[in-house]
C-alpha cells in the first residue's frame, strides 16, 4: 500500500467516525430537548366544564367532570355559593353535576368550585339577568287566602328533595298537555292587590281544557299521588315523578289520576287528566320541574337533551 493509499483510508475512517459523532450528538441532544417539554406538560388527572355557555337565571347547570384514575367509591364534589351538588357518573370517570338558578337569586359572577383525585379547579361563571313578567291574580271566595296542610308540605318537600343515583329519563322531555301555554315560568304575581314577595312561578301552565289528557313528559318513577280529599288544598289532585338524579317533576290541579304510586312510566304515558281542583282559578295543568330542590325553568329541557 502506496503512502497516498494510507493517507486516504485514514481519511475515510476520520470522516465516518465525525458522521457517527454527529449523529450521536442529534440523538441526545433531541432526547434532552424533548424531555423538558413532556415534564414541563403532564396530563391533567381533573377536566371540567359547563353548560350553557351563557346561562341566565331560571337555567340549569351542566357541570362535566373527567378524572383520570379515579379512586374507587369516590365521586368528584361540586360546590357553589356555599351549597353542594351531587356529581353521578355517566361514562367510565366521568361525571355529571346540576347546579340549578332561580329568579330570586341575584346576577352575577359565581365560583364553582369542583374537587377530584386530590385536584380543585374553580370555574368562574357569568350568570346573566333575565327579566321576568309580573302578574295580578284575583282568586275567587272561598280559595283567597287557602293554606296548605302540614301534610301537604310535607309530602311535596319529600318529592323535591329526592336525588335517586338512577337516571331514569333519557332525550328531551315532551308537553305534558297539548294546550297553550298561559303562564311562563318565573312571573312574579300579585294575589288579590297583594305583591307574594318571595314568590316566582315554579313551572309552566298550559291551558287545556277539563279533561285533556295529562302525559310524562320523560321516563321517572311515580313517587307521589295526593288528592284534595286527603289534604292538597293548594296543589290539588297532583302527581310528583321521580326522574332520578336529582329531577322530579309535579303535575298540580288534575281532575282525574291515573297512576299510583310506584308505577314506572314512559314518555307520552297517560298519568292524569286537566282540571281545577286546589288554588286554581281555572282548568289548566301546572308543570313544575325542580332540580336538586330548586324550580328552573323546564322549557331548555324541552328543546336540548340534559344528558
């Protein structure tokens, strides 16, 4: 091998070697560049968010959770204005919570504030005004001025306070009665010249005639019958579904029931018939929806599916 031989082979050798360095130098150099970046970015264990995106007063909530590994038995909690809600699972580690608003609460910002797997997030929450019409009712003698029974109230303070794990409804609830509709949810009211300060309308009133036939508006378990007879002097003959999770609905001034209590019902399913029985100036059907114990206003749960 000539000297020249030499000289190029060991040329070739340095040049190769230089080739594996630098590729060597790549390699770690993007090993350290990712690195940082996976430690400085780990996976969030606790998403949340919410339902509507603008809400006003009178609407429901939707608080989505989703925990990463969640620990066995233990549900997310939900606060808000000093209350706590119940967060029921509704896809494996994820989790739903109502937070219900009313007309007599004030606008404004709210905390929302949601604990999971050791984690808190703190949703600030714009919840806007709404204005809502004023009525004067004059009631005829003889229902002026009707208390309820203890009993009554009691009976319908047990509807409202259910919050059963199962979730019996599924979709978006029907009308109830096929009349129109004469009383929106959330007016405010004066009784024979007398404005009821801390009243608003819980509910929607259809006026169908006598008779006309009163159906589920979503599947639920029926958990109260009452009647006039039995002590219902101011929600008259009335029928109370439990939809589960915290959902219930009441049916109020019925002239006829046709369901007992523990019956399982269908949407469309017949459950009564319109009147005017207890303080009611007139045949309609009166619909409250009540969430975690609070009436919001059922008309969003007829349009967009609450899930």
């Amino acid at each position: 091998m000539t000297t020249v031989d030499r000289a190029q082979k060991l040329v070739s050798a340095a040049v190769s070697n230089l080739q594996v360095d630098r590729l060597a130098i790549r390699m770690v150099a993007g090993i350290l560049v990712a690195l940082p970046v996976a430690l400085a970015i780990p996976a969030e264990a606790l998403q949340v968010r919410m339902t509507p995106a603008n809400p006003k007063l009178g609407d429901t909530l939707s608080v989505f959770i989703s925990v990463d590994n969640p620990v066995a038995g233990a549900s997310p909690t939900v606060t808000a204005s000093d209350q706590t809600y119940p967060a029921f699972e509704v896809a494996p580690n994820q989790y739903r919570a109502f937070i219900p608003t009313t007309p007599l609460q004030k606008a404004g910002k709210r905390i929302i504030r949601v604990t999971g797997n050791g984690q808190v997030r703190n949703l600030l929450v714009q919840v806007n005004s709404r204005k809502f019409p004023v009525q004067r009712i004059n009631l005829p003698p003889g229902k002026a001025g009707v208390k309820a029974t203890e009993y009554e109230l009691k009976r319908v303070s047990e509807l409202k306070a259910l919050q059963t794990p199962q979730k019996y409804w599924s979709g978006i609830f029907i009308k109830p009665n096929g009349g129109p509709i004469s009383t929106i949810y959330g007016v405010r009211r004066y009784y024979n010249g007398k404005f009821a300060k801390d009243y608003y309308h819980r509910g929607v009133d259809y006026a169908g005639p006598t008779g006309s036939p009163v159906v589920a508006p979503a599947a639920g378990k029926v958990v109260l019958v009452g009647r006039v007879s039995e002590g219902f002097r101011v929600h008259g003959n009335v029928v109370g579904i439990d939809h589960g999770q915290g959902v219930t609905s009441i049916f109020m001034h019925l002239s006829r029931i046709n369901v007992k209590e523990g019956d399982m019902v269908k949407p469309g399913q017949l459950i009564g018939a319109v009147g005017s029985t207890g303080a009611s100036t007139g045949p309609h059907l009166h619909w409250g929806l009540y969430v975690n114990g609070q009436s919001v206003d059922p008309t969003p749960w007829r349009y967009q599916e609450f899930k």
